[in-house]
C-alpha cells in the first residue's frame, strides 16, 4: 500500500480512538468498546489482505504477528489495545512508505528528469519530436534549461551545461565545439546545436535509468535473508506467547506478549538502510542497480582495475602522427577522428578533440562497425577507413606496416589508419595516471579492501609502470578481454578474495564487468556496453568515487545489521517482560511501535556521510 493509502488508515484509527476516548469519559463505555472494536476489525481485514497479497510473492508479511495481536484483542475484550495496534500498524506502515521515499528520492530525481521531447533541426526549421524518434547523425537544438536528449557532440561554438543530476557537481561545465555532451545534463547557458552520437535507448541516460528502475525493484541478499528470519521469529512469537499463557492461565499475558513482538527492524530496517545508501551514492555521482549491489560493496575484499581511463585520465594526448604512403599528417588525424566520432572508447574521443583544436573538418562516417578492443572501420567521404590495432588491421586485409621506432616506445600506444586498403599512417598517443588514483587505492585499503589489482591490455612495461605509480598489489598485463574474464575467475575462485569489484570503462570491459560480484563502469565519458553490464555507472570522471562506494557500502551495510541486531534483542527483551506480566497489551503497542520508530530512523542515517 502506498503512502497516502497507509496515512488514511492511521488517520481512520486516530479518529476511532479519539471518538472511543471521548464517549468512555462521558460514560459511555459500552459505546467505546464499539468504535474501538470496529476500528480494530477494519484494520484486521485491511492487514489481511496485505498479508495474502505478500503471501502469493512468498514474502513473510510484516502485518501477520499485528494480525494474531489485533484478533486475540478482539477474542478478549481488549478493544482499547486493539485499536492502539491498529493506530500503530497504519502509523509504522506510513513511517516505513515516508522513509522508503526519502531514501529513493535521488534515484526517483533521476528518473523525473528523463526528456520525452526534443527539437531537431532540419535545415532553418525546427520540429518538435518525440525523443525515442531521433537517430544517429541527428541534429538536435537544445533550449537554455532544457534536459539534453540523446548523446552528442556540440556542433555549436560552445554550450554551459549543467551536469548536476548525473555527476552530483553543482557548478555548470563549459563545452566547446566538437565536446561530447551527455543525455541527462541540463543547458545552463545559450541555447546550443548538437550531433547525436546514439539513440534515446542507447543514450547515457537511458541507461542511467534502467539502472535506477532496476535499483527501485532489486531485493538485497540480505533483505530476503531477513524474511526468511522473519518468518522463524514468527513461531518463536507465537511459541513464548502460549507459553505465557499456559504458565500463568492468563490469556491477555499471552497476548501482551504477540503485542510487543514485531519483527520491523528485520522487515524494514534492512531495506532502508541499503535503499538509503543506494539514494547516498547516486548524490555522488554513483548510480548503483539497488540494494544487493550496496551490499557487494560493502563486503567487498577484492578491487580489480582497469589501466586506461580508470587509474588514468582516459584523455590520451596525440605526441605526434606518423605519416606513410604520402599522405599529409593532418589528413592521416582528419579521416581517424571523422571515423572514430561513433567510437566510445577513450582514445577515439582523445582524437576527436584534438583534431578539432586543430581546426580540421571533420566529415560523418557510414556504415561503420567496431569490434571492443581492435578498432572500427566504415566509409569517410567514399573512402574505406580503418582505425585501430595491427591485429584488426590485418584482418581487415591490410598489409603490416613498417613503423618508426618512436612510435613503439615504452608508453606509447600507436593508433594505426588505414585507407582504402593500404597504411596511411599511425597517431602516436600516451595516457598519464591520474593524479587521485594513488590516494583513491589507499582509500580502498582504510576501507576494509585486501587486494587491489591492475588487469590491462596493455603491454606489461607499460602496465608495471603505471600499477607501480598508484601502488597496486599486482599487475595483470597483456590481457585480452577473454583474458580478463580469466583473471575475474581465477580470483573470485579464492574465498578469501571474494567478493570482487571489477573497474572499467571501455566496451572490452563489459564480460568481465558482468562476471564480478560487482561491476561499476566509469560512465563520465558517455553510453557504452560496459554502463549496461554493470552493477554500478560512476558518471563522474573520478577514480576516487569507487573508495567512495565502496565506503557507502560498507557504511549502510554496517547501519542495517546494527539496525537489525538492536531492533531484535530490543524485541526479544520486551517479549520476555511481557511473558512475566509487567506490560499490558496496550503499553506493549506503544512500546512496540516505539522500537520500529527507532530502528527506521537509525537506519535512515545510511542516507548521510
């Protein structure tokens, strides 16, 4: 039942109790018992069909011990007590709906900002279309305050773009021309022009938004760990109630004790508290698919890392091109970025800025393919263009060139072109650590993390050099995107080493994303496979927000089982003072309430730092 529903039902309690009060003051006891009893039986079949209904999903509802109170009140005459209970019951399902909504109302933020309608330019006309309507290649007009519909690259002079809702960073971000420009983010400025580089469904933020309807649905380990427990705690109740029955003759003891027993803090504190860290980390940028993620992080013993644009900026700088066959140098870099425009990975986008600092024109590719981790080919001006590895090259049918020594050195990675089947060139580029990233593995450790590992493609003296910088425990070179799924196996095979956090940005990321208890995707660069396969999408270019999940992980983890623990043995204990006849069944549904209210509070504190 939502919010709303569970307030009416409180309201309709209190005003039952209330009317009960009055007429039992003016001696009209009998009259009393009346309205209290009535108010008890509406809730009774309200908790029913509440209860049957979390029955069929084969969860423990929390309303059953509430039911067994509220009919044993009524079986003994207790309509006073029964009323409280019902109050209580309405009061604590209302707490729980308010708590459940203020921990989602980040994720819920994300999802009320999604664009449904965008402006595409045709010409000098404008034409209002659905978002799901736009294509690749699509120039659409972004309106000051209007949410940015699909991926792109502005095609304007610049654009002020508020980033808030992704990346959690209040200050607007200045794009110049040829900048990719998420989905999601707001225009802060100007209105601008932009080249969509993806579909709405392929786009940043619809994949940010799967996410967040995947959190909203997603069930912790956990969680369904405490229903199962709820449903022994259950038997336990029942068993030390007719216990205190039978011991004493007394059946209201027996129903004091139902009264004080609740198992809220397993049903609901648990969940609160992880849904709280989940609503935490998206304010940080952190987008994670719910609950059961949070609780990976938080147990986590294991972090894998990816070299290029995770320990480093992702932002390649072009050292110099090398030109063959005769080609100039800037026609070489010209028709590499034109094609690499439709590319996601790293040094793709590091060769589309730096060949628009350069003033050169770049022309929209067709029927472009790529393969994560060898390169792409497609046609630029009618000319066959292929970019990437020797390897993707020479099963493109080029013969292997014969490169400069320079552009081979230790640190450097050469971009390969190919044109029309012959060499044209290589971009010699080199990626630098980034500044964060030794202190973010240092954080990772304070935070409980045992093992942290490089695993890269990248050659091993490349690989080492890097790894040393940031102070990893090992480095896994050379390795393949099969060859990183091996490596995620091999650790995850060792219980002391489990769970593992996988790190990555790139398409060549995603199997090994999927195959870790937790994959988090460094998204700030734009839409890949690898935001999709993942557990969580990191939308700020920062290394240091996975210590950071990691710590909320850990912290709302530690919030529900204390919340757990606490809320429990409060309970036990009131059971046992009921059992021997020092509370009543209506100071025990106060009491109990007072135990519910003070667990979803704690647990609500998983909502700040």
């Amino acid at each position: 039942m939502g919010l709303g529903h569970q307030r009416w039902l409180a309201a309709i309690a209190f005003a039952a109790i209330t009317i009960g009060g009055v007429l039992s003051l003016v001696g009209e006891s009998p009259a009393a018992d009346v309205a209290w009893g009535a108010c008890t039986a509406v809730m009774l079949a309200a908790a029913t069909w509440s209860a049957a209904r979390s029955l069929r999903h084969g969860d423990v509802g929390v309303d059953l011990i509430a039911m067994v109170a509220m009919g044993g009140a009524l079986a003994l005459g207790e309509y006073l007590a029964g009323a409280v209970i019902a109050l209580m019951l309405a009061g604590g399902n209302a707490l729980e709906a308010a708590a459940t909504s203020r921990a989602k109302r980040e994720l819920t933020a994300l999802l009320r900002a999604a664009p449904r309608i965008a402006h595409r330019r045709r010409g000098d006309v404008l034409e209002e279309v659905a978002v799901d309507d736009l294509v690749i290649g699509d120039v659409v007009s972004v309106r000051r305050g209007e949410v940015v519909p699909v991926d792109g690259v502005v095609i304007s002079a610049e654009a002020l773009v508020d980033e808030a809702t992704l990346t959690g960073e209040p200050l607007p971000v200045q794009h110049a021309r040829g900048s990719r420009v998420r989905s999601g983010s707001a225009n802060a400025g100007s209105p601008f022009d932009l080249r969509a580089t993806s579909s709405a469904a392929d786009s940043a933020y619809a994949g940010l938004v799967r996410l967040v309807k995947h959190a909203e649905q997603a069930r912790a380990p956990f969680v369904r760990l405490a229903d199962r427990y709820a449903a022994i705690f259950l038997a336990l109740t029942l068993l030390v109630a007719g216990a205190a029955w039978a011991l004493s003759g007394d059946a209201v003891r027996g129903l004091a004790v139902v009264v004080v027993a609740t198992p809220c803090p397993l049903i609901l504190a648990a969940p609160v508290a992880l849904i709280s860290g989940v609503s935490r980390a998206a304010r940080r940028g952190i987008i994670v698919k719910g609950g059961g993620a949070i609780e990976q992080l938080g147990a986590a013993r294991t972090v894998l890392l990816d070299k290029t644009g995770t320990i480093t900026t992702g932002v390649p700088a072009i050292e110099h091109v090398v030109a063959l066959d005769g080609m100039p140098d800037t026609e070489v870099v010209r028709l590499a970025a034109s094609l690499d425009q439709l590319s996601a990975h790293v040094m793709a986008e590091a060769l589309v800025h730096d060949a628009l600092a350069r003033g050169l024109d770049l022309s929209f590719p067709d029927n472009v393919v790529e393969r994560p981790g060898g390169g792409l080919e497609g046609r630029v001006d009618g000319r066959r263009v292929t970019v990437g590895s020797g390897t993707w090259l020479r099963e493109r049918g080029y013969a292997p060139p014969e490169l400069p020594a320079d552009a081979v050195l230790a640190g450097r990675a050469p971009m390969l072109v190919g044109v029309d089947g012959a060499i044209a060139g290589a971009v010699v580029m080199s990626d630098r650590v980034r500044p964060e990233a030794a202190d973010s593995v240092r954080r990772m450790r304070d935070a409980g993390i045992a093992h942290v590992a490089l695993v890269t493609g990248d050659r091993e003296d490349v690989a080492v050099e890097a790894g040393c910088a940031v102070g990893v425990d090992k480095v896994y070179a050379d390795q393949s995107p099969e060859a990183k799924l091996n490596v995620v196996r091999a650790v995850r095979s060792d219980e002391r080493l489990r769970p593992v956090v996988m790190v990555g940005d790139g398409v060549n990321d995603a199997p090994a994303l999927a195959l870790a208890d937790v994959g988090v995707a460094m998204g700030a660069s734009g839409a890949t496979v690898s935001s999709e396969t993942a557990d969580a999408v990191i939308t700020v270019d920062s290394v240091g927000r996975v210590a950071e999940a990691v710590a909320i992980g850990r912290r709302s983890l530690r919030i529900a089982r204390q919340s757990v623990l606490v809320g429990m043995g409060l309970s036990v204990v009131a059971m046992g003072v009921a059992a021997a006849g020092f509370i009543a069944p209506l100071g025990g549904a106060v009491l109990q309430e007072a135990i519910d209210v003070a667990v979803i509070l704690n647990a609500l504190r998983a909502l700040r730092g």
